[in-house]
C-alpha cells in the first residue's frame, strides 16, 4: 500500500492500527494522519522497537490491509458475477 493510498483512506484505516498498536492514543493518531514515517515513529517510540522493527511491523500490516481489501474486492467482483447469472437466467426464462 503506497503512502498517497494510507493518507486517503486514514479515516477507515485507523480503527484497525488501533486494534493492532492499542498504546496510542487518539491524540497520536491524530497527529499520524495517515503518514507512515509519523506511525513507524510512534509505534518506534511506544513500544521501544528499533527503527528497522518498526518499519517492518508497519509494512506487515499495510500488506495484510492490502491483502484483505483485495479479497474483499474480489468478492464483491464473484457476487456481481454470480447477481448477472441469476438475472439472465430469469430473463431467459420469459
């Protein structure tokens, strides 16, 4: 997930960073925004990882949220299919 993507969507990402690094505050969210560099740092700071352990915690869990939104794309994409088929097949049966 590139930076321009985790500032965009911060709003339903935040909820999620707090489930994973529960140590910040809101304040501290606020004050991240979306940025990576400002969440490294913090979860840096809260819970005394090195900078290099921080970044990976962060990348890790910018993966699996990338991961999941799409598997949650490609599920919606197989109800849309499967919403189609049961239209054609109503409309063939007219």
């Amino acid at each position: 997930m590139n930076t321009d993507i985790l500032e965009g969507q911060w709003k339903q990402l935040r909820g999620k960073v707090r489930e994973r690094w529960g140590e910040l505050t809101d304040d501290e969210l606020d004050q991240i925004a979306g940025k990576r560099d400002q969440l490294v740092g913090k979860v840096q700071e809260k819970y005394g990882y090195a900078r290099d352990e921080a970044e990976r915690q962060v990348d890790n869990f910018l993966a699996e949220v990338d991961s999941a939104a799409d598997e949650a794309g490609e599920a919606v994409g197989d109800a849309v299919d499967t919403a189609e088929d049961a239209v054609d097949d109503a409309t063939d049966d007219m």
